[in-house]
C-alpha cells in the first residue's frame, strides 16, 4: 500500500514538474524488479504445489514419457479412486481427526495455563523449570522415545491414542515446549493493570486468567492452534511408533511411499487389491494424489484463517 501511494504521488510530482524524466524512469525500473523478484520467489513456494497436483492427474504413460512435464496428454482422476482405497481414507482419517483434536485442545489449554505462570508469578526454581522447558524445545523426539515406549508399555497404553493425547494436557507432547513458550512471550507483553484492577475487585488467579487474560489472547491462541493442527495431521512419527494396527492418515501415507521403494510388496498389496488394470497400478502419480488428499483439510484450513493468523502472528511477538 505504502509503494502504491508513493507511485500516485511520484505521478502527481511528474505532472507537476517536480520529478525528472530520468528519476520517472528509475521508479520504472525499480518496480517492474521488484515485481520479477516477488513472482521468481512465489514460483519457488508454489512449484512444489504444481508438481503434486499436475503429477497426481497423470496417466503411467505420461509418468514414463521424459517429453510430458507440465501438461499431461490425458486427465486421469482415477488416481484419486486409488489413493482413497490405498489409504484406506475412511478409518485413516477418522483417526487423524481424533488426534489432531484431542492434542490440539490438550496443549491450547495446559500450554496457556503454564506459560502464564510463567509469566506473572514468581516461585522457587522457575529459572530452572523454564530452562527445563527450553530443553523440550531443543530436545529431539527420538532421543526419548526409547524410555517413553517402555513407560508406556507398562501402562498397557499401547495401540491405543493415551500415549500421545495424555501428555498434551500436562504441557508435554509434540512442541509443547514451543507453545509454551509462544504463550509466555505474548502474557509477558500484557500490561499488569488489567490484572491489577481485577485482584482490587475480588477476582482470584483463576477468575482473573478465564475473564480478563484469555479475552485478549485471541490472537495467540489462533496462532497456536494453527501451528499445532498442521503439527499433529503432519505427524507419523509417534503415531507409528504407539497406535499399532489403527495407523492415522500420515503414516498411511508415509507406509505408501515405502512401498514405491519395494516392487515386491507392492505387487502384494495391488494383488490384495484385486488391480490387474495396467492403467489402475500404484505409482508416483497415486502417490501424489494421496498427499494432495492429505493436505488439502490444512489448506482449506489456511484459507479461512490466514488473515487471522498472520494478524496474530505480528501480535505475538514471534517477528520482533
């Protein structure tokens, strides 16, 4: 907006007399640059987008044809038949629904509850809590995942979604330590008046946390959700590890491309399948449609709310 104003009033000077020919020409140049550099660099985000999808409506034999790129000889949407049946989408997604839910609402609510204690009150050793929880940040998930898959098989919470649901609501889970943290910085942002003036009337700490700090953390609490929705669809690793034979969509997906690696297993599976069709074989244009298939609630998603979340984004504090 601001480069769009400054073009009416270089414009305005050009008519006046007060801008040269050659300064006229420069401011040309310079935006006709700026456009080729934003459309090279949106080119570099979307290409992968383009692939997938033009890769996902391709025959075989435009997959074996070096001379098809861009523009498939014939749309073949029977791709999309596949990848659903390979992904066994109906029981896969449902699953992955449940997940996704369940662990985003655990951590959105113990994940603000800590962070702002950890932001308004002081107490013997949170200096060293709140480093504890930066090693969960820094920390990667497969260094504790040997002790964890023993604890849990003690608790005969295997095959069963306690294991990566439970730890959410005690601020633990995938990135609880960094929503913990994205909480702490925007309550440490808050004026303490607000929570001042509800103490004077009688407010306690809980009263005061549910009706005057989360009204204002709007903002916040959007960009977390968002975060640990894509997050938790996008996982595979623990859920592979923990749910066993009920496998949510990303491990499905994940399983899919391990068997593009293996001829022999795939054979078995399109056998099992009942595919003889020479059109209808599990390739990398099925694969393709299968990851579109996966992304494409987060996208719908991030339409709806990418002007929220960017808005939240600025809000935070994460750009400072």
């Amino acid at each position: 907006m601001t480069n769009v104003k400054s073009g009416l009033k270089g414009i305005e000077r050009l008519r006046k007399g007060k801008l040269s020919h050659f300064s006229w020409w420069r401011y040309k140049v310079v935006r006709i640059c700026t456009y080729i550099l934003l459309i090279d660099l949106a080119f570099v985000f979307l290409y992968p987008f383009l692939y997938m999808i033009i890769t996902s409506v391709k025959t075989n034999q435009d997959l074996l044809d070096s001379t098809v790129q861009w523009i498939p000889r014939q749309i073949h949407l029977k791709n999309y038949s596949l990848a659903y049946n390979a992904l066994n989408l109906a029981k896969t997604a449902v699953t992955s629904l449940i997940y996704t839910v369940v662990c985003t609402l655990g951590h959105l609510i113990s994940c603000s509850f800590i962070a702002y204690g950890f932001a308004r009150y002081r107490f013997p050793g949170k200096k060293i809590l709140f480093g504890i929880l930066l090693l969960m940040i820094i920390i990667p998930t497969p260094t504790l995942i040997a002790p964890m898959y023993i604890q849990f098989s003690n608790l005969n919470w295997l095959n069963t979604y306690l294991p990566v649901t439970v730890p959410t609501f005690f601020g633990f889970g995938l990135r609880g330590g960094l929503f913990i943290f994205i909480f702490r910085q925007f309550f440490h942002g808050l004026p303490r008046e607000l929570e001042d003036v509800a103490r004077v009337d009688g407010c306690t700490f809980i009263g005061t946390y549910f009706r005057i700090v989360l009204p204002v953390a709007k903002s916040v609490f959007l960009v977390n959700f968002v975060l640990s929705v894509v997050w938790h669809w996008n996982d595979y690793y623990e859920p592979g590890i923990y749910f066993g034979m009920n496998p949510p969509l990303s491990v499905a997906l994940n399983a899919m491309s391990d068997l593009l690696n293996s001829p022999n297993m795939l054979e078995n599976l399109m056998s099992q399948m009942g595919i003889i069709d020479t059109e209808a074989i599990i390739n990398n244009a099925v694969f393709m449609a299968a990851s579109f298939i996966t992304i494409l609630p987060l996208l719908i998603m991030y339409v709806f709310v990418q002007k929220h979340f960017m808005q939240g984004i600025e809000r935070t504090g994460l750009i400072e």
